[in-house]
C-alpha cells in the first residue's frame, strides 16, 4: 500500500469517525429522554450517572480518533512532504 492510498483511507476514517460522534452527540442532545429511557431497561443509573458515561465514552472515542486517525494522517502528509 502506497502511502498516498493509506492518507486516502486514514481520511475517510477521520471523516466517518467525527460522522458517528456528531450522530452520536445529536441523538444525546435531542432524544436524550428517549435514550435514557432505552438504557434504563437494561441498567439502573441515575441520570447524572447516564450523562457522565456518555459524556466520557464520548470524550474516549474522540481521543481515540485523534490518536488513532487523526496523527497518523498527520504524520503521513508531513512524511509525504518531505519525500516529495
């Protein structure tokens, strides 16, 4: 795999990856009752203790992008740069 093609895919993953967040954000902001509602069928948490899971699993996924995407195609455009 040429590094041109694996900028080309850690892009798209960046691209998705912010795609599911904002989805995930949206469906927390504006159907937050119904989510809650959803999760408490299968777990007994507070709503403080609801908000703070998915506020972490968000704050987790976002690092998550940025270590695992987001410096890797960072790193391959300044590599791409320097050999081109």
């Amino acid at each position: 795999m040429s590094i041109a093609i694996a900028r080309d895919v850690l892009l798209w993953c960046i691209v998705i990856n912010y795609g599911v967040l904002i989805v995930w954000f949206l469906f927390f902001m504006l159907a937050h009752d119904w989510m809650y509602q959803l999760h408490g069928r299968w777990f007994h948490l507070s709503v403080e203790q609801f908000d703070a899971l998915h506020y972490a699993g968000m704050a987790l996924y976002k690092i998550g992008i940025l270590l695992l995407n987001l410096v890797p195609y960072i790193a391959l455009r300044l590599v791409g740069r320097v050999d081109g």
